[in-house]
C-alpha cells in the first residue's frame, strides 16, 4: 500500500471554495497540505482569486488554481471542465462538491423559484459536475467524488434550514447511491458526507441566539469547526478509503445518531 499518491500526481476539485471560513475552501486547504494540486471552483470570482492566494501563501509550492464556475449551469460546467483539462494542472483523480446554499423559508411560503434554486445549486451541481469530471477519472484510473449533503436531510431541518433545502441534500444521498453503485465497476468510490451546525458564514444573518441555539443542541456542545469536515472529505478522496463507497458519513457531534 502507498500512501499520499495524490502528491504532485493528481487534481483535487472542490466547488464552493470562496468562503475563508467555508468548508470548501479548508478541504482545499487540506488537499494542498496533502500534497494534491488543487483546482478552486466558485461563482464568485474576486473571492475564489483570494481564496486560491490564501492556499498558496499557506502552502509554500502548492499547485493549485482558481476557476469561477455556476455550478448549477451546464454551460458554466462545461467550460470549466475543458478549462481544468486545458490547464498545467495533473489528471482530475478527486471531486469535491461542497458548493450549497441554505434556505430558512418554510414549507407553506416556499416559492417555486426559490426551491428551484436550492434544488439547482445544491443538487443538480453534484450531478453537472459529476458527470463532468468523472470521465476524467475513468481515463486516468482513480476517481473519488464527495456529495455534500447534511444532517438536515436526516431530520427534516429546524432552527435554520427547511424543506427545500432538506430535500435537496436528501436528494444528494440518493445520488451519491446510485453513482457508487454505476461507476464501482470503474474502481471510482462516491461518498457523501453529512455535516451538522459548522461554524461557517453560509447562515449569515442568522441571529446571535439562533447560533447559539444551534450549539446548544449539539449533545458534544459546539458547532464543529470547517476543518474537521474538510478533513473526512479528504479522507475520503485518499487511497485508504479505496474500500468504502455509497455510504453517507453523518459528522454531526451527536445531533442526528442511526
């Protein structure tokens, strides 16, 4: 067995990758720091440009490039697929996707146009860019993807989060079976990953006694820090997981336990 084989000799992607505090960009973090190149995907570009800055300046040497992308556009996708290909950067051998957006409308004053969107970026992307990617990894022989679902599509959501954004990280989990169950024969594993409350700015303009109530529910007592998800999304792109596919990993401190 060998292990670090992702250094220098293949390309981590991972979506929704502006956010200093986001998941996104700390699994990016985390694959440089493992010695992966990395390609940075998000929609906003000035923010993805200073994300990509922050890895390199924390990662002395890390190969590692910005991409804006509307994930939930197949166009968008598509070019930026041909862009990472075109690039000076190694085979695509991980897929991260961790672009989302929440959603605290309740069911009975949901919209159309705003289940729309919450389905589109937080499903749909996985799928666009999925199949995207995934053709790369059969060429080049190694292929991991992680869905980002969450433990809201567990239990139904709560203080924050509701209906449309539970259904589309369920969705995830339906996915992230199916394509581990079609691309198996491939050698290419597909996880999802399941965080609870993370101390990130997707809930931004959530109120400081919401936060804290979140917290509170916790049994560990703490939301958990981005790195810690970044860490089993990362786990799950190595050659140590090469055995385990089709599973959603709950990281939730107790919130949700089956």
């Amino acid at each position: 067995m060998s292990y670090g084989t992702g250094i220098g000799t293949r390309t981590a992607v991972v979506t929704g990758a502006s956010s200093l505090k986001g998941i996104g960009f700390h699994a990016a973090l985390r694959f440089a720091q493992e010695g992966w190149a990395v390609a940075m995907l998000d929609i906003n570009a000035a923010g993805v440009e200073r994300a990509t800055a922050q890895v390199r300046e924390r990662v002395p040497g890390a190969r590692v490039a910005s991409f804006v992308a509307d994930v939930g556009d197949p166009e968008s996708v598509g070019a930026v697929a041909k862009a990472i290909t075109g690039s000076d950067l190694p085979p695509v051998g991980a897929l991260a996707n961790i672009a989302g957006v929440p959603s605290p409308a309740r069911f009975l004053d949901l919209t159309l146009a705003e289940w729309n969107r919450v389905i589109t970026i937080n499903l749909t992307g996985c799928f666009l860019l999925s199949q995207a990617l995934v053709p790369m990894m059969i060429e080049g022989g190694y292929g991991r993807v992680v869905n980002m679902s969450s433990v809201t599509a567990q239990h139904g959501g709560g203080v924050f989060s509701k209906t449309s954004y539970a259904a589309a990280k369920a969705g995830v989990i339906g996915l992230t079976r199916g394509m581990a169950r079609e691309l198996a024969q491939y050698g290419i594993t597909v996880n999802a990953v399941a965080p609870g409350v993370v101390n990130t700015d997707i809930r931004s303009g959530n109120s400081e006694e919401n936060e804290l109530a979140l917290a509170e529910a916790v049994p560990l007592g703490r939301q958990a820090e981005p790195w810690e998800i970044a860490a089993l999304v990362c786990w799950l792109s190595s050659e140590d997981s090469a055995y385990i596919t089709g599973i959603t990993h709950s990281i939730n401190g107790g919130t949700y336990i089956c």
